[in-house]
C-alpha cells in the first residue's frame, strides 16, 4: 500500500509533531517509509488542493492531511478551519481516496501541542486497539491509523484506486 501525507507549514512547530506522528503511525501499522510520500503546502486552506492532486494520481490507497488551525481575534479561524474540512472532506468523496482530516482547530498553540505530542515514547498499536491506542495524544498518528484502516476497507469491499 501507498499513501501520502499533506502538511501544512503554518503553525509549524504543531504540525511538525503531527507529521512524526503520522510516520510513527504508518511505521507501526507496517507501511515503509519510502510508500508514503509527504507534500508541503503553506496552510490548512491549501491542503483539500494538494490533497485532491495526489488523489487523481490513483497512486495512493489513503492521503493524511495534517494541519493546525489556531483561533485569534477575528473570525479568520472559522473560515479556515471550515474550509479545509469542508474541502478534505470533497476530496475524499469525489474521488474514493481516503482522505483523513488531521487538522488541529484549538484555541492555543500550548493546546494544539497537547495533542500533538511526542510519539518517542509510546509503543506500537496493536490489531484491534481501535484508532486512539498507541501513541495517544498525536492526532498525527491517530490519523495515519485512520487512513490505514480505510484503505483495507476499501479493499475489503472491492472499491478499486
């Protein structure tokens, strides 16, 4: 299986932890490395594009967007934040690709840390754990899980890429 991950640059120390994670994540579930490519893009808005290229390729069986959208003074957070799901969420409808919403929306940087922590310490996840075990607290990691788990579903019921 092959998959790509999409990360957004803004709010970068965040989404750097949610990138490690998702590796840790596709790592454990048995993916390696050189089957998941990863993609940069500015911010959370660009992600459903980027997402949506890597998607008509028909190259990938799951795409992990990763992202962090922090609430400031004016309504700037809600239009970002809704987009990117909205878009992500096309994206994976229109074409069959899985694609996973790993976009932090939090109030505070020291949030969105919290739930991208460091995956050093946790172990892997086991069949049958469910997507929260292993690594708790990376939302990275609980995404590539996600992504894991769909594309065997997608095989399961006989979708094709």
């Amino acid at each position: 299986m092959r998959f790509a991950i999409v990360r957004s640059l803004f709010n970068a120390d965040a989404t750097a932890r949610l990138l490690e994670g998702a590796r840790r994540g596709f790592a454990d579930a048995g993916v390696p490395a050189r089957q998941v490519r990863i993609v940069e893009v500015p911010g959370s808005f660009e992600l459903p594009l980027a997402a949506l290229w890597l998607a008509r390729t028909r190259r990938y069986d799951g795409i992990v967007c990763l992202g962090c959208v922090i609430r400031g003074e004016t309504s700037h957070f809600e239009h970002v934040a809704s987009q990117a799901a909205r878009g992500i969420a096309w994206v994976s409808l229109s074409t069959g690709v899985p694609v996973i919403f790993g976009v932090l929306t939090t109030d505070t940087l020291a949030q969105a840390l919290a739930r991208a922590q460091d995956v050093a310490a946790a172990g892997p996840q086991h069949a049958g754990d469910g997507p929260r075990a292993g690594a708790q607290g990376n939302k990275g990691y609980e995404a590539a899980m996600s992504a894991v788990h769909m594309a065997h579903l997608r095989r399961q019921v006989g979708t094709k890429r």
